[in-house]
C-alpha cells in the first residue's frame, strides 16, 4: 500500500516535470505555453514605474486598479512607484436594470476624491478597450484634473476603443493569456508568469 501511494506520487511529479520541461501548462480543458516569464514581467514593471514617476512628480496622484485582474501587476508596480500618492480598487459591474433599457454598467468601489486630480487607471489588459472606455466615461462625472491609463498588456489588433492606454508594459498579439492576475474562467489567476494558450491541431 505504502509502496502503491508512492510510487503514484514519483508517477505525477514525473508527469508535472515533463509539463514544466516544454513550459506547458493545462488549465481546465485547454493547454497553455509560456509567453512572458516573470523576471522578464518585474523588468517590465520597473520601467512603467520609472516613467509613472517622472510624469507624476509633484502632481496629486490616484491610481485606481480594475479588479478583479489588476491585482498582481497592481501590487508588483506599486512597491516601484515612489510618489505621494492615494491608491484605490474598483470594479465594473453590470446588471440588468428593472426597465427595458439592458445592461446598466456601475462603478463600484470608488471611495476616493478623484475631482482635481491626476488619476491612473491600472489595468492587466486592454483588449477591445470597452471596459477602460466605459471606466473612464463613469470616472468624467467625477471631474478628475486628467485621466491615464497604464496596462501590462495592450492587444492593439483586437482594440477598437476612443483611448489608448498611456503606459503600455507589453503590446501582444490577439490570443488569449492567462497568468499573473488574468484568468481563464477563475483559474490561472496566481499564476507568476503569463502563459498563452496553444494553438491544439
Ligand atoms: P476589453 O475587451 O478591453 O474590454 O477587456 C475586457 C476584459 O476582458 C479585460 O479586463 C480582461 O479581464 C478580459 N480579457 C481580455 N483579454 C483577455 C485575455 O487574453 N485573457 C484573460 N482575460 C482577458
């Protein structure tokens, strides 16, 4: 029995190197393969912070994160920023309104003053960029000084938005990834590298 439980225990890791050894990963039903590793993610993030800096020295600042995504590539870039600045999560949420008008789209989360000052969203993807064109129309009622938007990826094929993001970590293709926040229903998000899935023939 105890021979059984290990020699099944050798088999998996076995299994699980092999996965590692082609940087291939299995999310649910489909496959992933490595795309952005995380040393290559931190250098990345190290330079927006530089330039977020240098942009925003002196200026009254609020970086607002779109959860649920953001959250990583928020923390990571955060701890590089060296402004006196107000942080704040927020998320969009859509339901169906009680009159025939569809979906109403709300902003939730938002506690801080954003009137007068300089606001940077924080984003894991601009896709389409329907989501970050929605935030910002929600976020003008608030009369903020400027609004910026920093992403870790941008897909410019897929982006039909009104505004490109500011401060862009990596430009990418138009394929889904997962990793390092971003998910694939729900899973993948803690993830330290970004994978992308696998064309499967
Ligand atoms: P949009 O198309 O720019 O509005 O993006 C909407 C949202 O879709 C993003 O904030 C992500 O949460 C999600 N999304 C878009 N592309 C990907 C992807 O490749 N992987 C995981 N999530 C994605």
């Amino acid at each position: 029995m105890a021979l059984t439980k290990l020699l099944k225990r050798f088999h998996i890791k076995i299994v699980v190197l092999h996965f590692n050894l082609h940087g291939l990963i299995k999310i649910l039903d489909k496959t992933f393969e490595v795309f952005i590793e995380s040393e290559e993610l931190q250098r990345e993030i190290q330079s927006l912070a530089k330039e977020i800096n240098a942009v925003y020295k002196g200026k009254d600042v609020v970086f607002l994160a779109v959860l649920n995504g953001a959250f990583m590539f928020t923390a990571d870039l955060m701890k590089k920023i060296d402004l006196d600045c107000e942080i704040s999560f927020i998320k969009m949420s859509s339901y169906h309104g009680t009159q025939s008008t569809g979906t109403v789209e709300e902003l939730i989360g938002l506690r801080t003053d954003i009137s007068g000052k300089h606001v940077v969203i924080i984003e894991d993807i601009v896709d389409t960029g329907i989501t970050i064109d929605k935030i910002i129309t929600l976020l003008d009622n608030y009369k903020p000084e400027s609004v910026a938007i920093c992403t870790l990826l941008f897909k410019p094929d897929a982006f039909q938005g009104n505004k490109k993001p500011d401060f862009v970590g990596f430009a990418i293709p138009n394929a889904f990834v997962v990793g390092y926040g971003l998910d694939y229903n729900e899973h993948g998000r803690n993830l330290n590298t970004i994978y992308q899935i696998r064309n499967e023939y």
